[in-house]
C-alpha cells in the first residue's frame, strides 16, 4: 500500500483507525502455501484470535483457508463467516466441558488439551472424533540450542503423560483423529521446529484413526531491522520430505495442518494515528497521538516494537522522538525513534498492526474502539465503524433511582 492511500484513508472514515491489506494476507497465504506444495494434503487453519473481523474471516475461506479458533465465540463468527463446520478446528485451553460440548454439537473438530476433560468427553461421546494437544516441552534455548524446557506450561497434554492419555483412549474407546501441537513464540528456529515434529511423529505412532498432524504456528514476520523471520521455504522443503516419510512408515496419506495467526496478518496492518501534541521537555520530545495503548497494547505488554512512519511527512528531516498515547498512565508506542520531521495533525502508521491489535483493543479510559478498513483492490472497505458513546454504555445498567442525590453539593467558598 502506498503511504498516500493510507492518508485518503484518514481523510476519507477518520483517525485513528486500522487498515489491512489484503493483498498481502493473500500472498503470504500463498507463500506458505507454496512452501508446502509437496504435501499432498494441505489444510491452513488461519488463527481467528489475530484478527476476527468477519470480513478478514470471509477473506480468509476464499483463500481456501481453514479457521483455528479459541473460543465458542470464534467458532459461532467462523460459521457466520461462512466456513463449513469440518474446516473449523476448535483448541481452547482450560475452557469447561459444557462449552467444549456446545463446540462438538455444531459440528466442529474438537481439539482437547487436558486428560481430565479428555476423559470426561470420551466417556460421554466415545463417537465423536477428537484430537490431542500435546506439549513436546521443546524449546528454542537461544542460538538454536534446544531444551526440553517449559515443563510448566499449561498448554497441552505433556508428553511424560502419553501412558496415562493411552489408557484413558482404552477405556473410553474414543476416537482420536488428529494430534497437534502449538509451542507458539517458543520456536524460533527451523532445527527446534524439526525436533519438536519428531516427537509428535513418534506420539502420532500410538494412534491409529489418525486424519491429520497439526504443527500448530508460531512462525516468525520481522517487526524491526535485524529481526528473524522463519525461513518458510527451507521449512517446507524439510518438513515435507519427514512428513511423506512419516506417512509412509504410517501407512496412510495423512493432512499436514499448520495454525497461522501473525505470519498470515501481521504485516498486511496499518495503526493510523493523528498526533495531537508535540512536547519538547528537557530531555525529550514527545509525540503524543490521539490513541493509546486502549488501541494498541503491544508496545506496553510484550514490549513489541512496532516500526513507526510519519505518512505525512515521508521525506521529512529525521529527528529523535518518544511516541506516547493518551492514556493516564505510562503509555510508550516507541522511545526515542528516528521518524521524519512530526508536525501536530500529522498521521503516524504503526506498522505491523495486523496480528493481535485491533483484537487486544478495549475502551479503557471510556475511549472507543477505532474504525476498521480492508484495502482491496485498490479501494477502501470500511469493516468496522467507530464506536460511539452508545457503545460506551450499552450494557451499563444506571441505578440512578437508588443513588438519588440526597444533599445538595459542597460548594466551597
Ligand atoms: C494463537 C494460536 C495460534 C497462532 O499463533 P501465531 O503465532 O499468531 O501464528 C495457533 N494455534 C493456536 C492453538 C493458538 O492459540
């Protein structure tokens, strides 16, 4: 997208406000789905929590996606979106047997994390089929050393406890289709990737119904300069040939799923802010937008480095500046960045504000929710109006009949 598209944009539904290319969701879609291509069964299951706009949902099944979803609430939007039951896969963690239930009832495929509801939901639906998270305790220990770390990880069923999960299996003589793992930002490298497949191929030996091995995501888009990217390419040419071998010792073409979020999204997001002050202090000058860490929580949780643009100003003398939000409370978007000479009214862009933005957003402060905008083919698609005071109050119930104002105000004198 071109800075300039980005500015009628603000022009055009106001700031601050998202937007998402989807042409490149679209080629990095096509990129991994490339990489793979010598799989002969393929199913990419997009991670709805990075961005659940029904339209970037719709976006996503005509690409041929799957849905992998969190929350009963993911699964009732994927289906509202369009996608067929069977390409909706369902991995909550620590969620209750009843919502797990209400997941099975429409159909979706249910992945189970835990051996205490495994049990519980084999016992009462030996038919229907389910698949098991395990936890393969792998992690990437810096400069691509391997360590069977994370043993205190709530996700997954560990790998210590692949006795316990076969007898419960034999007992209630469930019927599991698919295994999965998802070691999320733990994998950084290609090798760690690799040794934590092999022992998922070596669980996956233990069942025999299985449909499909889910490698679940975790794949790495660059946020800053010198950040690491997860070579799909090499990834795909390594972890095809194990997994057609895998399938040939297994005696069955089986699917090879992945769950990407961030590496689908991340980068096709635009975070507009307008600036609203410039304030020189004696140490710093600051550059506070009309946004907040309500908006974007990145910065201020995860410490994410979000690249940041003056669009108003691209050829502008740089200088040294803070990005701060309005928030009452210490608010960093950016401390001490380079950006092209920042004018009050000028247009900020957050880059990478595809994946775990807008979905991380609140109305602290009693702020709205920005706008949401799909940039595709050339025009701007509002997915997402502004909210509005209404929004602010809509479930709030007043008790103003039980609070009357029973003295008249202090008035000081
Ligand atoms: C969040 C999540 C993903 C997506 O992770 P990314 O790092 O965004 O690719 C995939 N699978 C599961 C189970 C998740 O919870």
């Amino acid at each position: 997208m071109k800075y300039s598209d980005l500015i009628s944009i603000t022009e055009q539904f106001g700031a601050p406000v998202y937007v998402y290319d989807s042409e490149k969701i679209t080629s990095q879609y096509k990129r991994l789905t490339n990489a793979f291509k010598g799989v002969g069964n393929l199913r990419l299951n997009y991670a709805a929590k990075a961005l659940s706009n029904i339209s970037i949902l719709r976006l996503m099944n005509s690409l041929g996606s799957g849905l992998d979803t969190v929350s009963i609430q993911e699964v009732k939007l994927g289906l509202m979106a369009g996608f067929a039951p069977e390409s909706i896969i369902y991995t909550p963690n620590g969620v209750s047997l009843e919502e797990i239930e209400e997941a099975a009832a429409l159909g979706v495929q249910i992945n189970i994390d835990n051996l205490s509801v495994l049990e519980q939901f084999g016992s009462k639906h030996p038919d229907v089929p389910v698949c098991i998270r395990i936890n393969p305790h792998v992690m990437a220990g810096g400069n691509s050393n391997i360590s069977v770390g994370h043993i205190d990880s709530k996700f997954g069923i560990s790998i210590h406890q692949i006795p316990h999960l076969l007898r419960i299996v034999e007992l209630t003589k469930m019927n599991i289709n698919g295994i999965h793992m998802h070691t999320g930002s733990d994998i950084l490298d290609i090798d760690v990737f690799l040794y934590a497949s092999e022992i998922l191929f070596e669980t996956a030996k233990n069942f025999k119904n299985l449909q499909f091995i889910d490698f679940g995501s975790g794949f790495k888009v660059p946020y800053k300069t010198g950040d690491i990217e997860t070579n799909i390419e090499e990834l795909g040419k390594k972890l095809t040939k194990r997994f057609n071998d895998f399938c040939a010792d297994y005696g069955k073409e089986l699917t090879l799923a992945f769950e990407p979020g961030k590496f689908l999204v991340s980068e096709a997001g635009y975070f507009l802010a307008k600036v609203n002050v410039v304030k020189q202090t004696t140490s710093t000058v600051f550059a506070s937008v009309d946004s907040g860490f309500n908006h974007l929580i990145r910065p201020m949780l995860y410490g994410a480095q979000h690249q940041i643009v003056n669009i108003s100003n691209p050829s502008g003398r740089e200088r040294y500046y803070s990005v701060v939000g309005y928030i009452c409370e210490t608010d960093t978007f950016g401390n001490n960045r380079r950006i092209n000479e920042i004018q009050e009214g000028d247009i900020l862009a957050f880059k990478n504000a595809g994946a775990y933005c807008f979905t991380m957003a609140s109305n602290y402060n009693s702020r709205y929710r920005p706008a949401e905008v799909l940039w595709h083919e050339g025009s701007a698609h509002l997915i997402r109006e502004r909210e509005t005071f209404d929004d602010i109050i809509k479930n709030q119930v007043d008790l103003k009949d039980l609070f009357i104002q029973k003295h008249s105000q202090v008035v000081v004198k």
